[in-house]
C-alpha cells in the first residue's frame, strides 16, 4: 500500500453553525464515505471545515473527531490531481465560475429534494458533477429532474457493529420517532394514552420529539425499548427522504416497523413484507398502529424475519465497494464530456 500521503486527495467540505448540525443522516452518510476512502489503495481523505464553522460540545457531531485530526487541511487550495467530494450547500466554497466549469472532477451526493424549485441547493444540480444517489426511485427522480452529469446509485448501508442487538425483553410496545413530524407524532401519542386509559390492555408506549438525543447511541438504544417503532419521516410535500436510515436501523434491531412512504425508503420498506406502511396521515397511521398491536405472533414474525433479510443488501462493506469502484472510475466518467455540461472558459 502507498504511504499516506503519497495518495491522490479527495477534498471534503464541511460546514456546521447549528448546535445539532453534523448530527443527521446526511452528514453521517459524508462521514461514512470519508471513512470508506481510508480503505482505498490510490486515494486518502481530507476535510476543510469552512471558517464560519461553529463548534459546539455536541458529542453527536460525527465530525467532531475530525476537528483536530491529521486529515484536516486548514487551507482551501485545490491541486490538479485532486477530487472533490461534495454534499448539500458544499458548492458554494467554489466561485461561480468553478461551479460551471470545475476545475477537477467533483462526486457530489445528491437528494431528490434538490429538485424542488423553492431548495436552495437546486440550482447547484444545473452544475457538472458525478453524482450518488441512495436510493433507486431518487436516481429516477434526478434524472428525469435533468440533472448536469450521470447518477449513480449506491445504496444506503448501516455498520451493523453500531447498531445494539436486538433486546430479548421490550419494556414498550410501541415508540413513536417524532423528530421530523412532532406535532402528528404527539396527537397519535395523545390517541395512544386515551385508549390506553379506557382499554382493558394498557399499552406502554413513548414518542420521541425534539431536542433530539445527545448521540446515534442514545436513539438507537430507545428504539431498542420497543416492540414496534412508529417512524415519521419527513413528509413527502416537504421534500421527503433521500433515504432515512432509521426505519433501516429498526430492521436490524428486528423491530416491526410502521413507516410511511417517503422516497429514499422504497428500497426496503416494502409494504406488508418488510413492514406496515400507512398512508402518511393520522387515521392510517392509527389503523396500522392497530394491526401491529392486534397482529397474529408467527405473522408479525414473518415480517420482521423479511426485514431482517432485506437489511443484507445495506451493509456497510457493500456501500464501500461500491464507492471505491465508482472512485476509481472517476476519471474515465470525468472525460466523456457528452455525460455532462461544461461551460467554455
């Protein structure tokens, strides 16, 4: 293996001026990818974090180990060899005029949410890049949207390491994850004490509303409390998922998941299969909620047995085969102009 540093640079951008931010998927997923270019034979990571970059003692920023490291650069000076690796509001370190024309090869993951008129970050999808997508249905929607470059899709994956093994003893029969819905989230829960309170079974059930949980640890070790965990994406109108790892967590925790469609999870959440997807309003939500406390033992069995098979074709080992390969093929892609569209300098 080349020595560290003798390695081609792939450049991550980060930016972060929330106290929650670098604590979501997005940027896990980026943090994933960074990771999985450590394991390449040709390439090595760096991040420069942007100077208006705020830090906060958050320990569930996933780049927080980063701040400090080796593999941090504090200049923002590009070489003719190296590739960009962009995600969200990260093309704005560029000029405008690097933007239409790059000046080196640029993987860009993208959200089918870009595509909506009023996201600020649609106008970067008019701009050449290779770009990931993490779910099939969002490839299709990129595509058709037109963007500038090719889309790939590998899909999104989950290191089953990070992830508790499934508790033998719930104490909840249901939690709602409310964290993008959290007023539908609160009125079901609402329901939920009411029946609970007039019924015969009384049901233990929790939600989960913002703030959020300190870590990634905290969440998944209150998912693993639950026999069924109702999850509530992001709604479709509001742009919807561009994958949504935590119903996909749920699966390895061999939860029975209730979730409703939302893009970026059609690849797992299969209805009535690997889950009970609802309609994305109160009444259905309450009807499946009903199916899965009332449901018959060996049923609800099957279905969290195909959940956790599903939850094979998202491993983390593939995720990094499949980036490496589309790494090393950057340049080849990175040449046929006809996949792109540059402006003339």
């Amino acid at each position: 293996m080349k020595a560290g540093n003798s390695k081609r640079r792939v450049v991550f951008h980060r930016f972060f001026n929330t106290y929650y931010g670098g604590t979501n998927g997005g940027p896990i997923k980026v943090r994933d990818c960074f990771e999985h270019i450590r394991h390449s034979e040709q390439f090595r990571p760096v991040v420069y974090f942007d100077p208006k970059t705020q830090w906060f003692d958050n320990p569930g920023n996933v780049w927080l180990p980063y701040r400090n490291s080796e593999d941090r650069i504090r200049e923002w000076k590009l070489s003719n060899s190296d590739i960009l690796f962009f995600s969200g509001s990260d093309w704005n370190i560029l000029s405008p005029e690097e933007r239409e024309a790059p000046p080196v090869p640029i993987l860009n993951i993208a959200h089918p949410r870009h595509t909506q008129s009023e996201d600020k970050r649609n106008a970067f999808l008019q701009h050449p890049a290779i770009r990931i997508t993490k779910s099939s249905l969002s490839k299709k929607i990129l595509e058709e949207h037109g963007v500038n470059g090719p889309v790939y899709f590998i899909p999104d994956a989950v290191d089953p390491s990070h992830i508790p093994a499934p508790n033998p003893n719930p104490d909840l029969d249901l939690l709602i994850v409310g964290l993008k819905n959290p007023q539908l989230a609160k009125k079901i829960y609402r329901r939920l004490k009411w029946k609970s309170w007039l019924g015969k079974k009384k049901i233990r059930v929790e939600i989960q509303t913002p703030p959020k949980l300190p870590t990634r640890q905290d969440f998944l070790r209150l998912a693993n409390r639950a026999k069924t965990v109702v999850y509530l994406p992001l709604e479709e109108k509001f742009g919807a998922e561009g994958f949504y790892l935590p119903a996909l967590e749920g699966m390895f925790m061999e939860k029975l998941v209730i979730c409703p469609f939302a893009i970026g999870n059609v690849d797992f959440c299969i209805p009535d299969q690997t889950c009970i997807m609802p309609d994305y309003e109160f009444g259905s939500i309450m009807n499946a909620i009903n199916r899965a406390l009332n449901m018959p033992v060996e049923k609800k069995k099957r279905i969290i047995e195909n959940a956790k098979s599903i939850t094979s074709n998202h491993l983390i080992e593939k995720e990094r085969e499949s980036l490496l390969k589309l790494l090393n093929e950057t340049d080849d892609i990175w040449n046929q102009r006809n996949l792109f569209r540059f402006k003339q300098r």
